[in-house]
C-alpha cells in the first residue's frame, strides 16, 4: 500500500492525474495557433471538430468506434509499461491479428454457428498478436535485444506479409480475374459479423424509459460489440494487474527487476508475458477492426489503412490514462473523438485531418515531459518518509514512494 | 532469370543504386550516432527526415535554390534536434516515448503543410549528377562510385569526419565520457547538458538532412510519409554498427544493396514475391540486433537521463 501519500499536499494529489488534461489543453492551445497561421478560425474549427465528434448519434457511435482499437492496445500498453516493456509493435501486432481472423473466417465452414466462429476468430487474432509480441519479448529476454527496434521491425515484416497474403493466397477470387486487381479479400460470411448494440441498447433505454416504445436511438448506428468487449477487458486487465500474482510480478519486473529476481522471480519469463499479453490485446483490435468494421481484410492504402495508427494512438492513449487501464478507457474515448471530428475539420474548414496527427505527437511530448515533475514530487515524498517510522529499511520506502 | 544478375551492367546498376540508398541512412544513422553516443536515444529520427524532406523540397520549390533548401534543412532539423534535446535532457522525459511524440509530430505537420502549399504532387529539379573528373572514368568503379549527386558524396565524407571527430578530438572524448559514466564526465567539470544538447541537435540537422537527400537529391517528390519507417531502421543502423562510424557504413550499405536488389527483383516479375524481398532488410535488422547485442560497447547511459545527484 501506498502510505506516503497519505502525508502528500492534497493539492499534488489533485493536480496529478490533470496533467494529461493539461497537456491536451497545451497542445490544442498551439493547435489554435497553428489553424490562425492557416487563415481558419480556431473556435470555428473545434466547434466543428466537437460536432464531428459528438454532435449526433452517428457521430457519438463514430467515436466510440474509433476508440474500441485504442483501448485494446492501451489496455495492452499498461501491461507492457507496467512491466517495464516498450511494445511499440501495435500496428504489427494489429495487422497479423486481423490476417489471423480473416484467413480462419475464410476457411471455417459456412455452417459453423455465429457464436463458435466469432469466438474462435477473436481467440485466433488474440493469439497471432501475441505471437507477434512474444516474438519481441523473447528476443529481449533471452538475446537481448531492443524491444523498441524490434517491434518497429516487426511492424514493417507485417506489412509486406499483409500485402502479400492479400494479393496472392487471400485475394478474392472474383478480385483476382479483375484486371484491377484489389488487393482485398471477399466479404466475410455474415456470421462472422460481430453483433451491433444499437438495437441493444435500445432494448435498455425504454426499459429505462428514456424513449419512446417505437423510437430508435442506436439501432440505426454502425456501434458493434467490440467496445463492449473492450472495456469489459480493460476491467479485467485492471484485475489481472492490481489483484493477482501474476500481475503483480509483472509490475514488480517493471518496477525493479533485479530486486525482482532476488525475490526469486523469473524476470525473462515475465518480460516475454508482458509482451505476450499485450501484442494479443493488439491483436485483438485488429480481429476486431475485421469483424466489427471492415468485415473483409485490404491492403489498399498499405498498414495504416487498415489500424488507422491505431498502434501508436493507443500508446498516447494508455499514457494518458496514466498507464491505469481504467483511466485508458476515457483516454481513448477522447482521442477516438479527436480522430472522428478530425474528418469533419477537413470537410468543414479544409483544414487537412493531419492536424489530429500533430496535436496527438504533441499531447505525447507534452504528458512526458511532465513526468518531471511527478518524479520529482516522487523523491520530495522519499525525504519526507525517511523521517518516518525507523523500523522498516530505507529501500522498501523507497520502493513504494516510487509508485 | 536468376541468372540475369551475374549481369554485368545489372551488377553496376545495383551496386551504384546502393551506394544511392544508402545516403539517407548515412546521414540520419551517423547523426542519431553521435546522440545516442552521448547518452541520447532519439526515436524522432523519422519524423525529422520528413519535415527536412517537406522543407528543403518546398524551399527548392519556391526559390529554385538547392543551396537554400538545404539551409532551410538544417535549420528545421535544428529547431526539431533543440526540441528534443529540451524534452529528453532538460525535462528527463522517457525518451523513447518522446521520440514517437516527434515522429507524430513530423509525420502529421510535413503531410499537413504539404496538403496546404500544393494541389498535386509535383516535381523539383534537384541535385544534378556530378561525374568526379579522372575518377568517373575508371571501368566499373567510376560507374559505381563516381557518378553521383552531391548530397551522396557528402554523405560519405561524413563517416570519417565522424570517426574523427568521435576518436581524436576533445569534443568526441567529451561525447563518449558524458555517454559511458555522466556522473565521472560531469564531476571533470563536462557540462553533460551542454554535450547532449549539441549532440542532439546535429542529430537532427543531419536527420533533416537524410529527408532532404530524399526530396531534393533522389527521388525530387514530397509525398506523405514519404520516408515510410527509413527513419527507424537509420536508428537500428546504429546499433547495427556497434556506434562507430565505420559500422553504420556498413550497415547502411548492406542495407541498401539489399533494397536495391529488392527493387530490382520487382522489376523483374521474379518468382521471388517482392514482399518477401522487401521484408528482407527488416529480417536482417533484427537478426543484426541479435549479434550486435553479444558486444558490449554500448554507451551505458544510452536513454538514461542524467540529473546531478544531491
């Protein structure tokens, strides 16, 4: 338990999980400066971002859509964070992911029940993109080498197995006699199709009576399971982390992994988990984005057509949530706002949809350099319980204020 | 069909592709060389090769000067170089983290800009070829290394400039003490903030560089994300190279050669799937990271902020 920060100012304790709010306001605030140096009006243009992101019903199943990848791949990046692991392969993880539901969904049997195939396709990209991310993991656990670079490697192997696979061996056969030649399979079979909630949650708000009986709210939106899925897992995650063993190793390895393996752990395995877990999170966003969304696998437009740089997104998104799968959830809620309304800038004040881009590098740069602070308030807390009770040794205080 | 490469003039025509390719990486790995031999680990690296490769191809667009591109280059890898040097050495920041925050940064703000200046794509005339007098005349060699646009023979000269300046100089001691042990350089009275800032910053003059030789030199296009990852693999280079300059020439010119036999193959219609030959320098990397992680000279304080302790 964290008992120093019991004695901190409350002011600290108020401030801390701001600062992403803070940074966010940072970069929106040079964003503003940038759209005036673009001769466009700053409140015109996140008035229209806003709407493009909340304004309507479509709009809110938008949002919630673009963010079901983010918090896949940020509840997986608080895994991998926690445990000391730089995963920066989500889009690769994400990419073998959907290859891995799209080739089983192309070759289960058209009878298999809808609920046997979904499952099935979800365990397969959940399993490629752990592969994909163990991969990383073993290679820095036993051979040492960078996780970074190695992910980032294995993000561009994706992409050329991807578009190989879908200009030979699943390329729809139709496609293939074209002489344009899409490199695109077939549309899945519908029972590969993950459920819409609308009609769902329409079910729910007459029970609650929010709408009439013959009213639709949702149920004429695109919203699909996946965000359900996400969030149940992002609860679950949070789980796995803060009350299981296994969890706590992780974060123990994370935190101090030669005093880990005093304590007797075995930090490679759990440098390889952590990779593990979190590329089979990746992996399932990219399941995900094929049965949710696209219900066919393309590689037109090459990797980021397909995640959407969701691999990266989701990175700025756990970071915002203060690497806590909870705190991701909302996280990715806004930057899937930010993505969706960032189309309705371009439309609406021809301000290329880039600028989402930059502001989301910008929010990046700024939550980590406020880590400073953080760190620093990190020590003050040390001084301050070194004048605490004398019966526990230095390290273990040291340790805990770290938190 | 294989048999087309024992070719005389194919193998020329390789061989001096990839002493081409290997220009962008020369100037971004030897660049991000130097940071990460003070300490510094810049991720960024592809985000400055894209806003060196929009400035320098907008400047030359503009005012028809290549002498202006390339300072208008060096001065946005510059403020790009500062800015990281602020979040990683001033504010301590995760620096791998950071780095993607600037590859973001670059990747949206090039496209961005670029959507803004121009309708369609279009061309510049960039760096002519100069065929080196005597040199160029020599059979083979002349053909293969001779007969290139300056920022190539440029490139090149920098790896000894590198070697030099890292090896024999009181500047290149300063480097590599502030990346081995800052706690020993600082209490020798080395500023290590001072070293990381200027390492930092001509990392990304030179990454900046590498985008230019891209957009005014060899291909002559801006296109988004045009750089498509060359970025991250000049920072494997680095440890490909084992962080010395000889090494990352190495690195770079295998991997080019590859790409360039890789395009090649393309061309071809080869029984070889080209994606599989275009994942080829991505294998390699990580099967160099493998063996370069055996050795054991690297920095010791590479990505580790350095804050004077009480």
């Amino acid at each position: 338990m964290d008992l120093s920060s019991f004695r901190n100012p409350r002011l600290y304790r108020l401030i801390d999980p701001l600062l992403p709010l803070f940074a966010t306001l940072a970069a929106l605030l040079v964003g503003a400066v940038m759209l005036l140096l673009m001769n466009a009006n700053p409140i015109t243009a996140y008035r229209a971002l806003y709407e493009g992101a909340f304004g309507s019903k479509n709009a809110v199943a938008d949002t919630l859509i673009k963010a079901t990848p983010l918090l896949l791949v940020g509840i997986g990046i608080c895994i991998s964070f926690r445990g000391g692991v730089i995963n920066v392969g989500g889009e690769g993880q994400m990419i073998v992911g959907g290859l891995a539901a799209t080739a089983l969904a192309l070759e289960l049997p058209e009878t298999t029940s809808p609920a046997l195939a979904l499952l099935l396709c979800l365990a397969a990209s959940f399993a490629a993109g752990a592969i994909w991310g163990g991969i990383a993991g073993a290679l820095k656990a036993y051979f040492k080498v960078n996780e970074i670079l190695s992910t980032i490697m294995l993000n561009q192997i994706a992409i050329y197995w991807m578009i190989y696979l879908l200009n030979n061996t699943l390329i729809d056969p139709l496609k293939a006699q074209q002489a344009s030649r899409i490199p695109e399979t077939a549309r899945l079979p519908r029972q590969f199709d993950l459920p819409r909630i609308g009609e769902w949650l329409d079910t729910l708000y007459k029970w609650l009576g929010l709408v009439g009986p013959d009213d639709k709210l949702w149920a004429t939106t695109l919203l699909h399971l996946g965000i359900v899925l996400a969030v149940i897992l992002a609860i679950a995650v949070y789980i796995f982390l803060w009350r299981t063993t296994i969890g706590y190793r992780i974060r123990a390895v994370g935190k101090n992994p030669r005093a880990s393996r005093y304590a007797g752990i075995r930090v490679k395995r759990y440098v390889v988990l952590s990779l593990l877990l979190s590329g089979g999170l990746a992996g399932l966003a990219g399941g995900i984005q094929v049965m949710g969304v696209r219900h066919r696998m393309s590689a037109e437009g090459g990797g980021i057509a397909f995640t959407g740089n969701a691999g990266f997104n989701g990175i700025v998104a756990a970071l915002f949530g203060q690497l806590h799968p909870i705190g991701t959830i909302p996280a990715s809620v806004l930057f899937g706002a930010l993505l969706v309304g960032g189309n309705k800038l371009q439309r609406d004040v021809q301000v290329p949809s880039a600028l989402i881009t930059v502001l989301i590098g910008l929010v990046i740069i700024f939550v980590v350099s406020s880590e400073l602070w953080r760190r620093r308030r990190a020590r003050r807390r040390v001084i301050v319980t070194e004048a605490g009770p004398p019966d526990r040794p230095p390290e273990s205080q040291a340790m805990e204020a770290g938190r | 069909m294989i048999g087309d490469l024992l070719n005389a003039t194919v193998l020329i025509g390789i061989a001096s592709s990839g002493i081409q390719l290997a220009t962008p990486y020369l100037y971004a790995s030897i660049g991000e060389m130097f940071g990460q031999r003070s300490g510094v680990l810049n991720l960024g690296v592809e985000g400055m090769m894209l806003m060196g490769a929009f400035t320098a191809f907008y400047t030359v667009h503009n005012t028809g000067s290549l002498v202006l591109g390339v300072l208008a280059a060096l001065m946005i890898g510059a403020l790009m170089g500062l800015a990281m040097a602020v979040i990683s050495v001033t504010l301590q920041a995760e620096q791998g983290i950071s780095g993607i925050g600037i590859y973001l940064f670059g990747l949206g703000m090039s496209d961005l800009l670029f959507q803004k200046s121009f309708s369609q794509i279009v061309t510049v005339r960039g760096f002519p070829t100069i065929r080196i007098p005597l040199l160029s005349e020599i059979p083979v060699i002349g053909e293969v290394f001779f007969e290139h646009n300056l920022l190539v023979y440029v490139a090149f000269a920098l790896v000894p400039l590198a070697w030099f300046v890292l090896n024999k100089t009181t500047l290149g001691l300063k480097i590599r003490a502030v990346g081995q042990n800052p706690q020993a350089a600082d209490t020798m009275g080395i500023s290590v903030a001072r070293v990381r800032y200027f390492t930092v910053t001509l990392g990304g003059m030179l990454a900046s560089m590498a985008g230019a030789s891209l957009s005014i030199a060899l291909l002559n296009v801006f296109q988004q994300n045009m750089t498509a990852g060359q970025g991250f693999i000049a920072v494997a280079l680095v440890y490909f190279g084992s962080w010395r300059p000889g090494g990352v020439l190495i690195g770079a010119l295998l991997f080019s050669t590859v790409n360039a036999l890789q395009l090649w193959v393309r061309t071809k219609g080869i029984d070889i799937p080209a994606e599989y030959a275009s994942m080829a320098p991505y294998l390699l990397t990580i099967l160099a990271l493998v063996f370069a992680s055996k050795r054991v000279d690297q920095p010791a304080a590479l990505s580790k902020p350095f804050e004077r302790g009480d």
